[in-house]
C-alpha cells in the first residue's frame, strides 16, 4: 500500500536559509537559483520502503529518455535504500542505450498528517557531455 503524504515547498530559497544559519557565499546562491529553475515541471516519483527497485529504475529510466530528468522522493531509511538501488539500476538500463546520469541529492520538507518530516529528494539528471563511445568497463 501507497503511502500518500502532500510536499511542503518552503518559498524561501535553499540559499536564503543558509545564509540565516550562518552558511554564507555568492557561488552557493548562484547554484542555487540556476538549480531551481532547471527543476519546475519536473515529474516527481515517489518510492516506499515496499517498492521494488527494478520497478522505480524503469520508471527512472523511462522519464529520463522522454524529458531528461527525474525527481525521486523518498522519507525513511527503508524507501531512501529502494530509491538509491533503483537509481543505480537505471543507470545500468540507460547506459547500455548510450545515455549516462547523474544523481543530485537534497533534503525537502514535506507535510504527513499535519507534522513536517524531512525527506530525501534524489534529482536524477542526464549526464551532460556523456557520449555512448566512452564507456569505462567499470561504469558497465
């Protein structure tokens, strides 16, 4: 069973908070903002600790080859190990047809029952630059 939980998007950026915890720097806001408006209309997978990867992974790999790029969320130790494996599987799955990826992790708050819990959000990208011919035997 589907656990189902709404997303809590804070409106403030990443930057901004860490700039009010202390964390300051021009390189990280200019990141930051660059990654935030790559990411809008981003198709978002959600994983439990019960989905099975191979599942997710062609689901991953699918989305990549359609648009590019992929958010997986997950909350727990259990989902986040499901999600991981099925972001290597897919990396297995796309190599082979020429495409590599990347995986960019983050933490986002989401809202269950009314309480704010952190979640893992794994934003699986194309590898930019990446062509077929150059594949290292220990990539395969």
């Amino acid at each position: 069973m589907e656990s189902k939980f709404t997303f809590n998007r804070t409106t403030e950026p990443i930057a901004e908070q860490l700039e009010r915890q202390g964390v300051y720097g021009t390189p990280i806001r200019n990141i930051n903002e660059q990654h935030e408006a790559n990411v809008s209309e981003v198709e978002v997978l959600k994983v439990s600790g019960k989905s099975r990867p191979s599942s997710v992974a062609g689901a991953i790999s699918g989305v990549i080859r359609q648009t590019g790029r992929v958010e997986v969320q997950a909350i727990g130790a259990g989902a986040t190990n499901q999600a991981i494996k099925a972001v290597a599987i897919a990396r297995g799955y796309l190599i082979s047809s020429g495409i590599d990826i990347v995986c960019i992790p983050a933490f986002i708050d989401v809202l269950i029952d009314d309480e704010e819990r952190t979640a893992i959000k794994l934003l699986v990208e194309r590898r930019p630059g990446f062509s077929g011919s150059n594949v290292s035997p220990i990539i395969q």
